[in-house]
C-alpha cells in the first residue's frame, strides 16, 4: 500500500512510501527538507521491517524541535500500520 502522511513541526512537509504485504518499507520520499540527509534515509530504510525502522527512528529530534523528519517518518509508518 502507498502512504502519505504531512509532516508536522519540520522543514519537511510530507512524507511517501509504500510497505508491502510482508512489512517492508519502500519507495521513501520526502518533500522539503534537507535533501542529501532525507535521500540517505531513505536509502538506508529500503526493504527493511517497517516496524523496525519505525522503532530506530522514532523520538529522534533535530535541533531545538520536539520533532525531526525521522521521527515524522516513524509516526506515519506507526499510523499506516494501525490502519492496516
């Protein structure tokens, strides 16, 4: 399945993927952002478990923000599997 989940708090201001029926995350994509950065996450997040991904980058923080692209990324992949 595709989502698309907008970003909260950061310079980013959404996020798209797709997880597969075995819970791979693939095809991340985000708009805004430090580009270089979000490419390598997204890079480095292909095929794996989406849960596990989630869980590595959640409560991550960037800067003086409550919040990063990361951990916007873990709480869209938290909502996408809670609507599964």
């Amino acid at each position: 399945m595709h989502y698309t989940h907008q970003n909260t708090g950061t310079c980013s201001k959404q996020v798209e993927f797709d997880i597969d029926e075995n819970g791979k995350i693939h095809n991340i994509s985000f708009v805004g952002g430090c580009n270089g950065n979000l490419k390598g996450i997204g890079a480095l997040s292909e095929g794996q478990d989406a849960k596990d991904v989630a869980n590595r980058v959640e409560g991550i923080r960037c800067g003086y923000k409550n919040t990063s692209c990361p951990d916007q990324l873990a709480k869209a992949i938290r909502q996408a599997l809670s609507e599964n």
